[in-house]
C-alpha cells in the first residue's frame, strides 16, 4: 500500500501552530483572510486560485467567530470541491492494446511512473507491455528495463539515438501479437529543442495509428510537484507538443508545496489519474481528493 502524503504540518498547520483543546476563536476579518492568501501562495497555489479560494471561504461568513478547527475544515471543503472533478483513476477501455503515451520532461519521474503503472496494471489481472521510446538517453532505457524486471513486464528497446516511431510500432506489433492490454509507451523529456520534440511526438502517433487509428488512447503528462508553479508552464508547453489527456503528479511525499495541482485543477481540469508518494514500486496511489485537501491544510 502506498505511503500517506507528505507528514508534515500542512498550510494552516504553519499558520496557527497546532490547535490547543480549548481553540480560541477568530474572527474572520480582512486581516486573517489576507493571511489565509498569503499561505495558499506560498503552498504554490498561484494567486489566482488562492483569491477563489479564500473569496468562497469568506462568502456569507465574514465576521464570524470561527475555531482554527472551523477554518481549517472549511478550507478543506473548499480545496476538495475544487479537486473532485479531476480526481479520475486511468480509464479503462476495452480497446487491445490499450496505448497511453507518457510524457513529460526529464526527471520529472517518467520512468519510475511507466514501472508503478506496469505493477499495478499486471497485479489487475492485465497483460502488459512497455515500450523504452526514449532512444537518446541510455540510462532511461536501462532504468526502465529495471522497472520492467521489477513489475515483470517486457520492456521493448532499441539501439541507442535509432527513430523511437519505429521502435513505437514494433512495440504495437507484440502488444497485438502477444495480446497485450495495455501499452505504455516513454517518450523523450528534452525540452530544448521544442521543435524535434514535437516532431518526434507526432511521429510516434503518426506510426501507431497506422496500426490503430483510435490510438494513443491516453497521452499521460507526469509533473514533479515540487517544481511547484512550473509544472502550471509545463502542462502549458505539452499540451502545445502533445494531446494531453490526463496528468501523473509524482514527489508529493516530498513536498509540502502540494498547492501546485489546485492551481492545475482550476485553471485546466485535466484529470488526476494518480499520484505518486515514493520511490518504490508500489508508491503510486490513487488521487483522493478529500485526503489531499485534508493533508495540505494540515
Ligand atoms: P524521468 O527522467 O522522467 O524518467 O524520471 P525518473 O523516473 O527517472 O525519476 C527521477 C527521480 O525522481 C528518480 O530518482 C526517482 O526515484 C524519483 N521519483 C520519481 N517519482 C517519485 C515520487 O513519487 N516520489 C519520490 N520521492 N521520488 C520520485
């Protein structure tokens, strides 16, 4: 089982320190909602979001006498009503081979994502195959190799720089030869140089759906959450380079700084398929949107 999100005192945790047992009340003025702000930017939830947030906390509510208890349970509601829309495990089709594109930038957790997926999926019940698309960097293939060997999954390579749409296609062949559920295809993370990324990007989905015109069927976008507000530019450029069909957030056992995906969840909507809360194998867990709010307001 995956382990819990970041156990670290959340946003209104640093705010007002641990709630004594007799909680002292405050009122809700402009002085604490300014405040309120002040710690859902700094949580990285841009200030856009923050504004929302804060503005539906205070509606009808101004001048009241609250307990940390109270705010924090209605900061809580307000972040969960804002994330449940997007909190959506990888849908499923029926479709053999199932083919999710994963995307991202280098380091973002890619590899690591493609290994929890493959375990996850084979632990279901389902066939899965991995396809090593990023040619140019030898260590990624040999990291997913790992991965595969780990999960017990075959990982499709090829020779290092070779074109990753063939390497794609031939991975469509087994997928179909072997009966495949699913395939995860990796992809290049080089955003310097944009224009080859997205080249290759179109390449790779030109030649698969030479096999399967409905294919891929999921692009995955994985995102570091602790590169905080750049993961709002990351999902900007990718759904620029690719379609971007569901977002992996990883790293948020590292993090306190979780704000980052309320900012993506309103400003995009793009479904959270899951999130990952570790280094290890089994450290992918589903995005539940009422712990999630619970353990960033802390
Ligand atoms: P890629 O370059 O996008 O393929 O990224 P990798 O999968 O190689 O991951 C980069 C680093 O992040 C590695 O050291 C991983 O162990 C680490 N990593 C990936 N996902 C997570 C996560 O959810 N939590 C933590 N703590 N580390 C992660």
């Amino acid at each position: 089982s995956a382990a819990p999100l970041a156990e670290k005192p959340g946003i209104l945790g640093r705010l007002f320190g641990r709630a004594e047992p007799a909680e002292p009340r405050r009122v809700l003025d402009d002085a604490m909602l300014e405040s309120l702000e002040e710690v859902l930017i700094q949580a990285d939830m841009g200030v856009e979001t923050a504004l929302r947030v804060t503005a539906n906390l205070a509606e009808g509510r101004m001048g009241r006498k609250l307990s940390v208890t109270e705010i924090k349970g209605l900061l809580a509601g307000e972040v969960a009503r804002i994330m449940e829309p997007v909190a959506r495990p990888l849908p499923l089709y029926a479709k053999k081979p199932q083919v999710v594109l994963v995307v991202g930038v280098n380091g973002s957790g890619k590899t690591t994502t493609i290994g929890k997926l493959a375990s996850q999926f084979r632990a279901a019940g389902k066939k899965v195959v991995i396809a090593a698309g990023d040619t140019f960097r030898a260590a990624a293939v040999e990291q997913l190799q790992v991965w595969g060997t780990r999960a017990g999954v075959p990982v499709m390579t090829a020779p290092e720089g070779s074109d990753p749409a063939s390497l794609a296609f031939d991975a469509m062949d087994r997928a179909e030869r072997d009966g495949a559920d699913l395939l995860l295809i990796d992809t290049a993370g080089r955003l310097q140089n944009r224009q080859d990324l997205m080249e290759e990007l179109a390449k790779i989905v030109r030649v698969i759906r030479k096999k399967d015109a409905s294919a891929p069927h999921n692009t995955l976008l994985v995102l570091d959450a602790t590169t905080g507000q750049n993961a709002l530019s990351q999902v900007e450029t990718f759904r620029k380079l690719a379609d971007v069909s569901g977002l992996v957030m990883t790293k948020l056992d590292g993090t306190a700084k979780g704000g980052v995906l309320v900012a993506l969840a309103d400003r995009f909507g793009l479904p959270i398929h899951a999130i990952g809360v570790g280094e290890q194998i089994d450290d992918l867990a589903p995005f539940d949107p009422q712990d999630f709010a619970r353990a960033l307001v802390g």
